[in-house]
C-alpha cells in the first residue's frame, strides 16, 4: 500500500467533496456516513486503483486514513457500490469545477485548453493476454468494446477542465462544443489545440464565436478543404503554437501510470462513472501536490537568513530551525549539501 501522499489526499478530497453533497441524501438515510465521505472513499479508490473489497481491508488496516476521512467505522464494500450506483454524473462534474477553481485561484487570464481522447480498459488484462489466446485459438476471440474518455485540458497547469466518456465506437466531432462549454464555465478560454479528428468548420466557427477563442485544429487532407477557416488551416498553419497540444498527452501518461489506466464495471453506466471519478481524483491529486509544495517555500527564506547571520560570524544552533522546517513540511535532505558548504561561515549545528 502506497502510504506517501495518502492522507494529504484523502484530506482534500474529504474537503472537495463536502462542497458539493450535503451530508445526508435525505431526513431518512442512515447516519452512520456522510455522502462526502463515501465520495472521498470513492476518489481514493481510483487513486490507489483499489477495487471495493480492497477499499475495505486497507480503510480496516489504515487507523490514521479512518481518521483523516472521520469515519466512524470502516463502510462495508457493499456501500460503497451502492453508493457508486447512485452517483450522479453531474455531482462528478461539479467536483472537478471545484478542484478547478481551487486550482486557478484569483487568476484571470485566459487559458490553453487542449482537447483529445485515449481508450481505458474495463478489466486488468493485457492486451498481451489477449493475444495469446488468439493465437493458441488460430482466430480472433470476442472482446467487450473499450471505453473512451475524452477530457478538456489546460497545458499550462497540467489540469483537467471538463471531461466525458462514452463507448469506443463512434466520432468525436460533435463531441467539442459541449466539452468547451462546460470548460469555459471553470476558466476563460484563450486557445483551442485539438487533432484532426475534431476538424469541421462548425467546431472553428463554434470556438471564434461563441467562445471569443482561437482555434488550431489540422485540416483533414484530403484535398483542398470546404469552408474558410479550414482552407486557412490548410494553406497556413500555425505550428509553433500547435506544438503545446502534445502535453494532453503527458497528461494521459501521468493519469495511467501514476493513478489507473482502466474503468472497471460489468454495465456501461459503472464504467462511464469509474473514468469521471478518475479525472477527479487526478485533479484532487495536483490539488494536493500543490499544496504540498505551497507549504515547502518557506524553506529557502530561513536559509537565506541562516547565510545572513552566519556572515556576521554569529555560531547559530541549526537543530531547533530544522525541526521547524520539519513540520512546515520542508525537506531537511535539502539542506544537507547547504549546511556543510555554510560551516567555513562559522554556523556550528549539531546532529540532524
């Protein structure tokens, strides 16, 4: 079990989610757990990638992430499938705008959004697996369709601005304006980086005059294309600010190495609302990375007054400021190196 960065993230998530779900579904539900905590337990399940009966054991094993989550006693894994049934997708969505409004903070300025889409996986088998059975069957075997998530990003930030999932087969042109609506409500949209797979006039027209944006989508070759902006996409197009697309990319590698790379459930609905959840733990944990490295700048402050005194030739006791800088959430392997090159400046310090 991966304890670095665990609680951290189920504070977070505990605080996103209690702003979005009252506590209680009505006056008649049990009150032995909180809607937001159930939702917390959720986010944490796709972060760990845990399935339900792992979600219990390690909530069983974990005394101090009971005690971040003020969970009363461990959720059986029943209710917490029951609770997933009855989630809605928009409660999802307004989970991220959360974490998308605590992730921008008083900025103003408008955004690169990047628009694409990758396959998740309804179960952990390989596509490795697969292929051998096929091999040691001399034909193709059926295979359930794969899920695709589509997700709205912003490049600079790395963070995820809207998303939507939906089965594999079928074309994603229609899917852009809802996707940029739904971003735009979370932050100002400057520019649109998206393949060919979104190119149509209608989508140009859609970001330049209902968004007030530019547009950067390839034109399809096949030929000289219809419409103005396509034509002017084909004859001259922009690709030096094209090449930012690419990092919705990094963010695709980040969420299936570091969080999961597959969205179990036996119907489509489950599944749909196993890779939203996903997003959102993926924002909860930039948002708790975030903050994690919010609360280690004050490091290099005390260490410019540390060099400030040690140049007047002060002896400076450096095991209390390291206790300090312990707690502040810094980091004292930082100061190792900095420490030895300060002791020609007379700063005695005893043991770390």
């Amino acid at each position: 079990m991966a304890e670095v960065g665990l609680l951290p993230f189920a504070r977070v998530a505990l605080q996103v989610a209690t702003q979005v779900l009252p506590p209680y579904r009505t006056r008649f539900s049990k009150h032995q757990f909180t809607q937001p905590q159930l939702l917390a337990v959720l986010c944490l399940m796709r972060y760990e990638d845990w399935t339900f009966r792992e979600a219990e054991v390690r909530l069983r094993e974990h005394q101090e992430l009971r005690a971040a989550l003020h969970l009363p006693a461990v959720p059986d894994y029943t209710t917490l499938y029951r609770f997933l049934r009855r989630l809605e997708d928009d409660t999802v969505d307004r989970g991220l705008q959360e974490t998308v409004r605590r992730l921008r903070g008083r900025r103003s300025r408008p955004v690169s959004a990047a628009i694409d889409g990758t396959g998740l996986s309804d179960t952990s088998v390989s596509t490795f697996f697969h292929r051998r059975l096929e091999q040691h069957a001399h034909g193709p075997r059926p295979r359930r369709p794969w899920l695709k998530w589509l997700i709205v990003a912003d490049v600079q930030q790395q963070i995820l601005l809207a998303q939507r999932a939906r089965q594999a087969r079928g074309c994603d042109v229609r899917s852009l304006p809802g996707l940029l609506d739904v971003a735009a409500r979370g932050a100002p949209i400057g520019m649109v980086l998206a393949d060919a797979e979104f190119d149509s006039e209608a989508n140009h027209e859609h970001i330049r005059q209902r968004l007030g944006a530019k547009s950067i989508i390839p034109a399809r070759r096949r030929g000289v294309p219809n419409g103005t902006i396509r034509n002017q996409m084909f004859r001259a197009f922009p690709k030096k600010p094209y090449r930012q697309r690419a990092k919705i990319e990094s963010i695709f590698s980040a969420v299936k190495r570091k969080l999961s790379s597959r969205a179990p459930g036996r119907s489509l609905a489950t599944q749909i609302r196993q890779a939203l959840l996903l997003g959102l733990a993926y924002n909860i944990y930039r948002l708790r990375h975030r903050s994690a490295q919010r609360g280690c700048q004050q490091s290099p402050t005390l260490m410019r007054h540390l060099v400030s005194v040690a140049s007047k030739g002060v002896n400076v006791s450096v095991s209390p400021l390291l206790a300090t800088l312990t707690k502040k959430g810094g980091r004292v392997r930082l100061f190792s190196r900095r420490l030895q090159l300060l002791s020609s400046a007379q700063l005695s310090y005893h043991q770390i």
